[in-house]
C-alpha cells in the first residue's frame, strides 16, 4: 500500500494511493496516520478495505509527510562509503547516528526555509524508514518485523550550524521545514529489498546525486539492530538511513543552496519529491 496524508498544514488526514494512482480518502476509518495507527494491526485492517469505494480527492490536493509528528527522528551518517570520502572522514566502524527535532518534518511539495542566519544549506536525499512496532535490541533477523515501510527523505543540513558552531549535528539539521518526507509511504510489502533501490537527487534539473541503497555499508535491517542497542523504535519514529555521494559540501569548490532553488529528490518505487528553497520568514 500507499499511504499519505492530504491536507490543509497542521490540518491533515489519511489517505492511500489506488492502484490506479489516484488518491484516496481514508479518514472515515483512519484520522490520521501516526504513533497511535502506525501498528500491523492498523495496516492489516485497511488492507482488507474495499479501496475503490473510499472516497477519491482531487488530482491537485496538497499532500503533507506521510507521517504525523513522530516521537523521534533518527538521522544515520556516513552509511555509504563514498559519501564518507567526500567529506574527507574515515567510515565509523558502527553507524553514527543523531537526534533530529521532529518539528523539521515538511511536506513533499512544501517550500524548504533557509533558516535564519543559515549560509550553507545543502541536500541530503535519503531513504527514511518509518517503524510499526516498539522494540528495543532486536536482532538482525528479526529487525525488519518493526518496519511499517519506507518513504523518500531529504535530510536537509545547514553546514554551518552542524560543523562549525560546536560541530553539534542536530543544530544543522533541525530548524523548521528541513525535512521534506514523502509524497508517501510504501509499506514493507511492497518493497522486497530495501537495499536494492535507485535514488536520486537533482538542483534546478542537474543531477547531484545518483547511487543505489546497495551502495551502503549496512543493511537496513542492520541499521534498525544496531540503533535499536542504544534507542528503542517506537511505532511512528522515522530512521534517516544516511545519504549517497553528490552533497554540496563535498564538492570542490562547495556549492550550497539558494532562495529560488529547486531541489528534487526520487527513490525509486517511492516517488519523487520537489521542493522550492525560500528565504527565512520568522515562523520559528
């Protein structure tokens, strides 16, 4: 399945994409998808739903993240070996990770906001996988069991807060609107392998960054273990699973963003994302 949330912002329901493409309106059996819906017993309802008779919504409705506001964000670094090169680091024996402020999270088509005093804003696209069942220290074979499905992710960062102002990485990457998600959520069944998946990033139409997840030193059931020995997964919690080769900050010269540019981010059988870079405008 597809599942999505459509809406007016702060005002979303959920929904589901039909086999057709069309958009769906689940909220008379579903309010919203969240902590509280994100469970396998949830899922295994709204399969058994006759899809076409939910109500359609129009082709332009605005879509929000797939996931209302999760208890955490999860962010992996240097999961892919080239990417660590850029940066000019060495590969962590075991995956870094850091918290990100779940009030980032924006919408796939939702304008990104330089953050005030930001200078350095770069992309980051990212496979995000979103969590169906508490867990803590979960074995590897198992691990995917906590796993509701995956959605497309641009771990946007603002290079000066993360590396310069107490080398902190949650500085660079929490301010508001920094995490584009979506246009939906993919559930598990869906996608056999995770780790088998084009992704891509392009600015203003020219390609930064084109990998596949096959390219990262852990499998995501590897990543889901390891993190889980130090955090437990909560249904709804969001993993960012790292970021390939391409970023801004990694080439020579660095290039970062603009007011007026256009980034979009493709994960292959998870859609496409477009988001629009504007200045600061006081929300936070």
């Amino acid at each position: 399945m597809k599942l999505m949330r459509w809406g007016a912002p702060h005002a979303e329901r959920a929904g589901l994409v039909d086999g057709a493409g069309r958009l769906r309106d689940l909220s008379d059996h579903v309010a919203d998808w969240s902590w509280q819906t994100l469970t396998p017993e949830t899922l295994a309802q709204i399969q058994q739903l006759d899809i076409e008779s939910l109500p359609a919504l129009p082709t332009d409705t605005r879509l929000g993240a797939p996931v209302f506001r999760p208890g955490k964000i999860v962010g992996s670094a240097l999961t892919y070996g080239k990417h660590a090169a850029e940066a000019g680091l060495e590969p962590p024996e075991e995956p870094m990770f850091m918290l990100t402020a779940a009030s980032a999270i924006n919408g796939p088509e939702d304008p990104v906001m330089m953050p005030k005093g930001g200078t350095q804003l770069d992309w980051e696209a990212e496979l995000a996988v979103v969590f169906c069942k508490a867990g803590a220290n979960i074995p590897v074979d198992t691990a995917m069991e906590y796993v509701a499905g995956y959605c497309v992710g641009n771990d946007v960062s603002e290079r000066v807060f993360q590396l310069e102002r107490g080398t902190q990485w949650t500085k660079g990457k929490s301010a508001d609107t920094l995490k584009p998600l979506g246009p939906w959520l993919v559930t598990r069944d869906e996608i056999p392998d995770p780790n088998q998946l084009d992704i891509s990033l392009s600015v203003n139409g020219e390609i930064m960054q084109d990998s596949n997840t096959a390219d990262m030193m852990y499998s995501i059931a590897e990543l889901v273990s390891i993190i889980s020995r130090y955090v437990s997964w909560q249904p709804g919690d969001i993993l960012m699973t790292g970021t390939p080769p391409g970023v801004g900050y990694g080439m020579k010269p660095p290039r970062y963003l603009n007011p007026g540019d256009v980034m979009e981010a493709r994960i292959e059988k998870l859609g496409a994302q477009r988001s629009v870079i504007v200045p600061y405008s006081g929300r936070y």
